[in-house]
C-alpha cells in the first residue's frame, strides 16, 4: 500500500475524507474536508478530485461535494444489512400499522446502534434516529438490547467507558446497567422510558438469525406515557417472524 510522507496508507486517507461526511454534514469545500481529516489543502483537494473521477464522491455547481450515488451503490449491492433490512421491512410494515408509531431496525456497529431503516408514521411523535444515522447503546432502547446481547468484550467495553448522561433518566452507572441489561435478557424486550430523550419511550426486542444469534434490534418510539404492552407483543410478533423468512432467503 502507498504511504505518504506521514506514514498513512492511501486506504486510510481515503476513509479519513469519507469520515469527514456526517449525518448533519453532508455537503463540504475540498478545503473543508482538508481541515476536518487534518490534510493541506492541495492533499485534500488532490484526494477529492481523484474521488470525483472515481465516482465515490460527487461535486455541485458549486464545487462543493457529497458521498456519491456509486458508493451508496457499492456499499448496498449484496451487504448483510441490506438483506436484512429486506427481510425485516414487511414485518417493520406489519408493526407500523398496528403501532402507528416510528420503526426502526439497528444493527450493533463499533460500539454504537446503527440505524438500517426507519419508518415513519404521520402523527407519530418525536424521534431523533435517522437511517444511516447512530444512538449510544446505554441510552437507547434498541442499543440496550444490542448491548444485552453483545459479544462479552464489547460489553466490558462499554460498561467501562464513562456513560454519558444523554437525558435525565439515562442509566449511567455501570452496575445498574448490568442488572438492567439482564433484564433484557431475561424478559425478552426492553422498555426505555426517557432514556434518550424525556417525552418518549423507546420500546425495542432482539432479533436474531436462524442460528439464535441477535444480528439486529428492531424498536419503536413511543409517546412517554403511552402503553407498551401492544407495542411489544407487535415487536416480538415481528422478530419470530423476520427470523423465521432470514432462514428462507
Ligand atoms: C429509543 O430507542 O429509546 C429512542 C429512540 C429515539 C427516540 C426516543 C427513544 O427519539
């Protein structure tokens, strides 16, 4: 692999461009991009070009860039979440017009819940997950499922990382969120009620592949005093039944 002078391989200064790239930051200069991942500017403007060419990357009228189409393209084409995500969308479907409420599936990535897909309702209250987009596992209802199920080193991880205190009722200490993530194991699902944020509830159960592994976590996001019980017998519905066709595909 190609080094530069500092010692990085092209392959790293590429992911450190792509990184530069956020939910909320999705159109940047060269320049800015350059003194995000901390390039010159002719580095950042010679790696963005060469990008462009290559499709990865896209440019407006304006000079200005975004990840493009053929990375989204390369990225889906045949990936574990998209087939997932297929998998679970009839039933996410099936749980939306019985709830009524936000559905979302995420999958356990570096320590954080990734979101693969969302599905709206109109009139469905306040949700701050986006597709694409990540949550901490401790403070939200799909994350303590995922972390309830994590690999043990993941979770001694987490566990012994400071715990940041997103809302007022967000577990942060590490015993009580173990005896909570037993919880979740033992029951099946998990209720989180202002964990992420004060007015709503995230309700959210395990979903697993054939084998009985969990792969994913599929939730949704209630009004804070709504009842759970419906929305949970939804989700476990859903859950057998994603599983049950990811056996088929
Ligand atoms: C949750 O999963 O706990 C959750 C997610 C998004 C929200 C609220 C709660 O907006």
């Amino acid at each position: 692999m190609a080094n530069s002078p500092s010692g990085d391989s092209s392959i790293d200064r590429i992911v450190r461009v792509l990184e530069t790239f956020t939910i909320d930051r999705t159109v940047q200069t060269a320049s800015e991009i350059g003194r995000r991942a901390g390039f010159p500017s002719s580095t950042a403007h010679r790696l963005v070009d060469a990008l462009v060419e290559a499709g990865l990357l896209e440019r407006d009228d304006d000079h200005r860039v975004s990840l493009g189409m053929r990375l989204w393209e390369l990225a889906l084409r045949g990936s574990r979440a998209l087939r997932l995500r297929q998998v679970a969308l009839p039933h996410m479907e099936r749980v939306q017009a019985r709830i009524r409420e936000h559905t979302q599936l995420a999958a356990l990535e570096q320590d954080s819940a990734l979101f693969l897909e969302r599905l709206s309702h109109p009139g469905a209250g306040a949700n701050i997950t986006r597709i694409a987009g990540r949550l901490p596992l401790h403070a939200s209802s799909s994350g303590l499922v995922l972390l309830a199920h994590a690999p043990d080193d993941v979770r001694e991880r987490v566990l012994a990382a400071p715990l940041p205190q997103v809302a007022k009722e967000t577990v942060t200490d590490a015993a009580a969120l173990r005896r909570l993530l037993a919880r979740v194991r033992r029951d099946g699902y998990v209720v989180a009620r202002g964990s992420i944020e004060a007015v709503s509830t995230g309700v959210a159960v395990p979903v697993r592949d054939r084998t009985g592994d969990v792969i994913a976590a599929l939730s949704v996001v209630l009004p804070r005093d709504a009842p759970t019980e419906q929305a949970i017998a939804a989700l476990l519905q859903a859950s057998r039944g994603i599983r049950s066709d990811l056996s088929e595909y």
